[in-house]
C-alpha cells in the first residue's frame, strides 16, 4: 500500500538530495563563518568594514530574496561575463549555473553571516592567556589555531552552530524554487498530482525530523569532545 | 662581557603603549646558569620588559640577542615589527614562559600540556616526548597527575605542571612572571622549592617576583626597574642589603 504512488523513489532521492545540500551548505557556511569571524577580529580596517557589511546585509533580506538573488543574479553576471569573453575571443562559450552548486553558495554565504557571528562571540570567550601561552612556546598562526583557538572555541560555538544548523536544514526546501528536486518539491509535485498532500508532506516532515534526530547524536558526541577538561569536577 | 655563546643578552630596550613609554631603555645580560630576579613597584614595566623578552611585545627600540642570534626587525612608519615570525617562532621555543596565571591549555591534560610544544613544534617524536614529559612532572611531584586536566588541579599543582612544560622545550633561558603571585599562601612554598632546585642545577632564569627571599637567596643579580628604567642593579647581598638609592629603600623598607 505505501509505495507513494508510484513516487517512492524519487521522494527517497529528494530526501538524499535535502541531505546533501544540507551538509554540503553546512560545510560551507562554516567555513565563511570563519573566515569572516576572523576578518572582524583582524587588525586591518578595510577587513573588518567588509565583513560587517556582509553580514548586515545578510541578516537584514530574507533568504528567498538573497536566493533568488544570487540565483539569477548569478547567471546574469556568468553570461555578462562569458559574452564580454566570447566577444573578445570569438568563441560560443555558455555556462549554466548549476542548481545544486548555486544552493551550496546561496545557503553557505547566507548561513555564514549567522556563523560568523556565532564563531566571533565564540573567540571572545577564550581567555587570552590560552592564546598567549601557545604564542609564547613558538606555535604559529595556524597552529595555535588549530591546536588551542580552534578547540577551545568550539565549546562556546557548539550551540549556536547548533541552531543556525537547524535553521540551515530547514531553508534547504527554499531551493525548490531554483528548480532543485529536493524531498519537498518531490512532494509538491506528487501532492498537485494526485491531490493527498497528507500522503506526502508527513513523510516529508518524518523525513526532516530523522535528520534532525541523527544531527542532535552527532552534536551530543561534539559536545563531550569540546568540553574534555571543562566537565571534569576538581 | 656577551659573546656567541651568552643565552640572553637584551640592550636598551625602549616601548611605548600609545604614547606612554613604559620601558625608557633597559638592558639585561643573562649568562650561563644566572638567575635574574626583576624587582620593582606595580607599573614599573618588569612585566612588559619580561614579554619583550620573547617578544609577546614587540620592543620600539633596542636588540635582543639570543644565542648569539640577534632578532631582526623591520621599520614601518610608525610601529617596528619582527622581519621573520619564523625566527621568532624558533626564538620563543628556546626561551620558555612561566606565567602568573598558569595558562596551562584547558583542554589538554597535565602531559598533553607537557609535550604539546615538542611534539607540534619541536617535532620530537610522541612517544620520547611522553617519557621526557613523564619524568618531568615525576620531577616536580606530579607523576601521577599526568592524566589529571588543569581544571582538576590546584594552583600550585597547575604551576608546577606549568614548570614541566618550560623545561619539556629544554629552555635556553625561563622566563617567571610572578609565578606565586597568583597561589594561597600555603601552596607558594612547592613552587618556589623546584624553582630553587632549577637554579641549583643551573637552570638560567629571569623571574620577577615580590618574593624578597627568593631573590636574596637564589638569584646572582638583582635588577630594581623604576618607570622603565634600571634604578639599581647588582648582586642581592648589596642591592637588597645595602641599597643605594633611596626609592629602593622605600620600596624595599616596608619588608626589613
Ligand atoms: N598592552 C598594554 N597596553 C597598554 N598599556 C599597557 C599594556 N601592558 C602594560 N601596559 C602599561 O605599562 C605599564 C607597565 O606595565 P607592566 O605590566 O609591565 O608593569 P609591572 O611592573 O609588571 O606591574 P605589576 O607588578 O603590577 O605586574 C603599566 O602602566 C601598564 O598599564
Ligand atoms: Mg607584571
């Protein structure tokens, strides 16, 4: 009885895509959150403008907008830039903007103002003596980085990473509108096809909460990691 | 007089935070199994002079020679700032820190904090490391805290701990910034005896310190800085006993 319709298949292959986008989002996101957080903590004026700039606009449209925007705005700027190339070369270049691709930058560059701001009141947690020892005893930047900021940091960062995750796999449905097939469309299209929304959007909402459930495992596990020496009792 | 082989030799160091100088040309010559004790009233810039030793502060004016290695600096417009963090990398390994506050990595047990420096910097191979590491806390009484996080142990353990892990770099010279400061009474005494056995065994060391006893006892040189600059300096025995100058004296006078 439950082989959807037929649509069983593809609405496992919408979830996998919902998983991946999610992830590939994520890993984006921390990585600009990063960057960023540490371009508002840099020295140079020029940085910290940028990076404040970014995130104020970020925070300040809605995600949709800052999709759709990037989306076609994106390729316009990649045909712009093809013709003016082809114009010049008298080549017949085109590059189509790959849905997937531009839902990892759309969502990581969203998602990394919220990071950024979580990583920043993170770094600002660690007592600066952490930092100055490991200085003091010849590590450099990147290794001080990894080995002390890093670890420490992430104990602060943890749940806000936390939520901002959340709130990243949930906004993952929003590339739907870009013409991505992930689990929500999926559903949209078996639900205007044979008119049971309830067949297909519990599955979907099941779908997300599974997720949810395996992120909060993974979470639990990084939390006893980044919290080794601190839960300890004297 | 300083020559290749001298571990420290610091001249005439100036530096300025914003526009008020701190340090207004101080010198300081560590030779050989010497131990300096930095003496002076709170503000007087033993601290700052200490962290330009290792260049946690970066000197406006003055050279730093270690090993005969001077550190190289380049000019900008305003500010002077080290030519090679890869040199003052490898500088700041040799000369190891003791800080008022431990700062022991939290999240490193007692032996990750020992090898830490070895293993990623040095790159001594883990396992020689953990045996060094383990026979240095065995040294300052600690052996079987080795697993313990510093969160688990007392101040005067996490500064002993502190101590292993300046010697686990094998140190050209240990810098101390007050390492008592920050302890109950009752712990100072455990810290202050492995300092004494370091000296003893020859240990070069540079530690300011409100430890009047320690520095009369331990130490071959006095240094007294007042605002910035060397008030008077010499062996204890004349500079503490018989101090010349008289802001010595005042400072000194409350413990005679
Ligand atoms: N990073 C800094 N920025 C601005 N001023 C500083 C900085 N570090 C030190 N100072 C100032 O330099 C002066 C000397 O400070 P320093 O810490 O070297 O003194 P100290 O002799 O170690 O004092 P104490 O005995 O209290 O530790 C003080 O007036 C202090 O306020
Ligand atoms: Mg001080």
């Amino acid at each position: 009885m439950l082989d959807f319709q037929g649509y069983g298949p593809r609405l496992l292959e919408g979830a996998w895509l919902t998983a991946e986008l999610a992830l590939a989002s994520l890993a984006a996101a921390l990585v600009i959150g990063l960057v960023v957080a540490s371009a508002k903590s840099s020295r140079s004026l020029v940085a910290k403008s940028v990076a404040t700039f970014y995130t104020t606009i970020i925070r300040g449209v809605p995600d949709l907008v800052m999709m759709m925007l990037l989306f076609y705005g994106g390729q316009i700027g990649i045909n712009m830039a093809t013709d003016a190339l082809n114009a010049h070369l008298g080549t017949d270049w085109f590059i189509n903007v790959n849905a997937f691709a531009a839902g990892v930058v759309t969502l990581g560059v969203i998602y990394g103002a919220y990071m950024s701001e979580t990583f920043r009141g993170a770094f600002l947690a660690v007592d600066a003596g952490q930092m100055e020892a490991a200085r003091a005893y010849g590590m450099s930047g990147w290794l001080a980085f990894r080995r002390i900021r890093f670890p420490l940091m992430m104990r602060h960062a943890l749940p806000g990473i936390n939520n901002n995750w959340l709130v990243l796999l949930k906004s993952t449905a929003l590339v739907s509108i870009i013409g991505l097939s992930d689990m929500v469309y999926v559903a949209d299209q078996a639900t205007k096809a044979t008119h049971q929304p309830f067949l297909f959007m519990v599955p979907v909402g099941l779908g997300y909460l599974a997720i949810t459930a395996v992120s909060e495992l993974v979470v639990l596990g990084l939390k006893r990691r980044f919290d080794t020496g601190f839960s300890q009792a004297t | 007089m300083a020559d290749s082989e001298t571990p420290l030799v610091v001249r005439d160091l100036h530096k300025s935070f914003k526009d008020v100088s701190v340090l207004n040309g101080v010198s300081l010559e560590a030779h050989e199994g010497d131990v300096i004790t930095l003496i002076g009233a709170s503000g007087s810039g033993k601290s700052t002079f200490l962290r330009c030793m290792n260049l946690l502060e970066v000197p406006d004016a003055g050279e730093l020679i270690v090993h005969g290695e001077h550190v190289a600096f380049k000019q900008n417009k305003k500010t002077r700032e080290p030519a090679s963090w890869k040199q003052v990398e490898r500088i700041r390994s040799r000369l190891a820190m003791v800080f008022q506050g431990f700062n022991l990595w939290a999240h490193m047990s007692l032996i990750g904090n020992v090898i830490e420096a070895p293993v990623h910097v040095l790159g001594v191979p883990k396992k020689q490391a953990r045996e060094r590491g383990m026979a240095l806390l065995e040294r300052v009484g600690l052996a079987d805290r080795a697993d313990y996080f510093p969160a688990q142990l007392s101040g005067g353990q996490q500064q002993r701990g502190a101590i292993a892990r300046a010697l686990a770099v094998d140190p050209e010279v240990m810098l101390f910034d007050e390492p008592t400061s920050a302890l109950d009474p009752e712990l100072v005494g455990d810290v202050l005896a492995v300092m004494r056995e370091l000296a003893d065994e020859g240990r070069t060391m540079v530690v300011v310190t409100h430890e009047m006893d320690f520095a009369r006892d331990v130490s071959s040189q006095v240094i007294y800085l007042h605002e910035g600059r060397v008030e008077e300096t010499g062996a204890p025995a004349e500079v503490l006993s018989r101090p010349d100058s008289p802001r010595l004296r005042q400072f000194l006078a409350p413990r005679f």
